[in-house]
C-alpha cells in the first residue's frame, strides 16, 4: 500500500487527519503534499482543498477516491494527481 512505502523513508513525516476540518485546525505545519478524499465527513473535499489553497498556494494535493470518474469540480481546485483507491492497494 501507498502509506506503507511512504512510512519507510525515515526522512518523511506523516500526519493523519480523520476530517477536513481537523486538517485545517493543523495548518501551521508546514505540508509539501497532501492526499485526501474527495469523499469527507460533514464537507466535502473540494471546499477543503479550496481553503488549503488559500492558506498555501504551493501546497501539492493529491485526491485519492473510490469514485471512478472524477467530476469537474474535483479539478477546479487543479490537483497535482487523481489516484482511484483500488489503485493504490494494488500490488505491483
């Protein structure tokens, strides 16, 4: 899985949000990427990755969804990448 070859390099430093609120509470770390659902409780995604945005222009997003056909309004905030989940767990 893409969280466990991440979690090997000893350099990198992995932060867990279960919402998107609570990710934007965190906000004064500094992050190079993010992955995130498009599919989140109480908001969704894109109006999170809006706010992200705003807060740091540079930051990298990456969507990582079940859905198998990304909307337009998941690339209106422009993502670095799409990724579909069942992707992800696949081995290679």
């Amino acid at each position: 899985m893409l969280k466990e070859k991440i979690r090997s390099d000893d350099q990198i430093e992995i932060y867990e949000y279960h919402s998107g609120e609570q990710l934007l509470m965190e906000m004064d770390h500094f992050f190079d990427v993010i992955f995130m659902d498009v599919v989140l409780p109480k908001r969704d995604g894109m109006s999170i990755a809006e706010e992200l945005y705003r807060m740091n222009p540079l930051i990298l997003l990456i969507y990582c969804s079940g859905t198998i056909l990304p909307t337009t309004e998941a690339f209106q905030v422009q993502p670095y990448r799409y990724l579909l989940k069942q992707e992800m767990t696949d081995s290679e």
